[in-house]
C-alpha cells in the first residue's frame, strides 16, 4: 500500500492513461497526487484527472532532474506506442532516480479476414511502398512523420489532424482535415469515400480510438499499408488499467 503523499507521475498521450488517471481518486482515495504530463502537440488537450503538465522535460537529464524536484515516487509510462524517445528517456531518467517504473501498453492491432494488408518496417519503407500502391491516400502517420511522404509528387493525400497546422505541411499535393478521435466507422467510411482514397498508410498503434478507419478500409476492400512500432522498450510491463492499479497498490513492488 503507498504511504499517503505518495505522488505518481503518468507519462500520457493515449487513451489508457486517462483512464489509469481518472481510476487513481476512486482507487486510493487521497493517498496519491497524480501528474499526467503531455508532449504538449495539441492546444486543447483533453482534460485528464489530477493534475497535468504540458511539454518535454529536456531530454534524459531534465526528466532525472523533474522526477528528483518534484518528488516523484511511481512512474508509469502510458504514451503512445511510437514515443520511442520519451519511453526511452523514462528509462534511464527513472533508474538514475531511482524511481520505480511500469509501462502500461497496448498491443498493436492484428490482422482480420478481409484485411489488405501492406506491412511496412518505418514510415520510409511505407513511403517506397505507396508508389505502387495507390494515388489518392490517406495518412495517418502523426504530423512528426508526414516528411517521410515528402518526396512523393504523383499522390493526393488526405491528412488528419487534431489542430491546424502552424505552417505548410511537406507534402506536394494534400487535402486537411481536422478531427480528433475516438473515430466511428460510418464516418471513416463518408471520410474514404467522399474523398475516393484507395489506399490508408497507418501506423500499428493498437486501441480504439482510431480503429474504425481500418475496419473502414476492410468494408470497402482498401489496402492499408500498416507501419510496425519501433521495438518494445525494457521494463516490467502490462496491458490494463488494472494490473497499473494493481502495482501501484504495491507500491511498484515486482
């Protein structure tokens, strides 16, 4: 059981660490102050339980720094599967503090009957791909990897994003919309067909909140070429809400 004080930082993005946020009041009462921090790549971010910050910490270093400052005893990494540099930084931030850590991941998506899959190692190899794949496409890829589909000339894409972008994106030929999820099937279907996509770049990021534009793709026969998220980062790990509960109920305790 945590001492009372005890003050548990979720490194969030995702939809299962505003959840483990919302459960740590009704779970623990007011033995815990919880921190959500965010990469801070919205100007509205959702509202999360507790308290929440915005922004990154300067590297490995400045984490450290954080953690030790603000007297941080439990951290759970639940960002978004490809931050592979903020898991890595908790990492090594959370051993030189000395502060015990636990990923809550989610796993990636699987393939379904019906499904067209393109699988792709990295955004470059997904990019090499869409040449013979198709010309009006639909990229969902995160606005810090639309550079990779830069040097594409003869493809129309249609970009998702939460906010309106500050500057042009590096795209030769693209359309913008704006929405954040979760996403329902019947619009993912109005989105493909009103824009008549045939093909869907998506990065492997498992959860819900933007599955529907995959089983989208899989109604009407679209290829999707499915990027693989860089490699599971080291640390004891679980997949629910729950089992995060659990291990902060032992205090981080293996």
């Amino acid at each position: 059981m945590p001492d009372r004080n005890c003050h548990l930082l979720i490194l969030g993005g995702t939809a299962q660490a505003a959840r483990l946020a919302a459960a740590i009041e009704p779970h623990f009462g007011g033995r815990i102050a919880v921190t959500t921090s965010l990469a801070g790549r919205t100007s509205a971010p959702a509202a999360v339980a507790g308290a929440m910050r915005t922004g990154g910490f300067g590297g490995t270093a400045g984490l450290t720094g954080w953690l030790r400052a603000a007297r941080v005893d439990l951290v759970v990494d639940a960002t978004h599967p490809f931050a592979a540099r903020i898991s890595a930084n908790a990492r090594h931030a959370c051993a030189a503090a000395a502060v015990p850590r636990l990923i809550l991941a989610r796993s990636p998506w699987r393939g379904n009957p019906g499904d067209d899959w393109r699988r792709a190692a990295d955004l470059e190899h997904a990019a090499a791909m869409l040449r013979d794949i198709g010309k009006r496409v639909f990229l969902s890829v995160g606005s810090q990897g639309l550079g990779a589909f830069a040097g594409l000339k003869d493809i129309h894409f249609v970009v998702r994003m939460i906010d309106p972008p500050a500057e042009e994106l590096p795209l030769d030929d693209y359309m913008l919309v704006l929405g954040r999820g979760p996403f329902e099937e019947a619009s993912e279907l109005r989105l493909l067909c009103d824009a008549r996509i045939d093909a869907v770049v998506s990065r492997n990021s498992g959860g819900t909140a933007t599955y529907a534009k995959i089983a989208a793709a899989r109604r009407l026969g679209l290829p999707v070429v499915m990027v693989a998220p860089p490699p599971l980062e080291r640390g004891l790990r679980v997949d629910t809400v729950e089992e995060a509960l659990q291990w902060i109920e032992n205090g981080g305790a293996v």
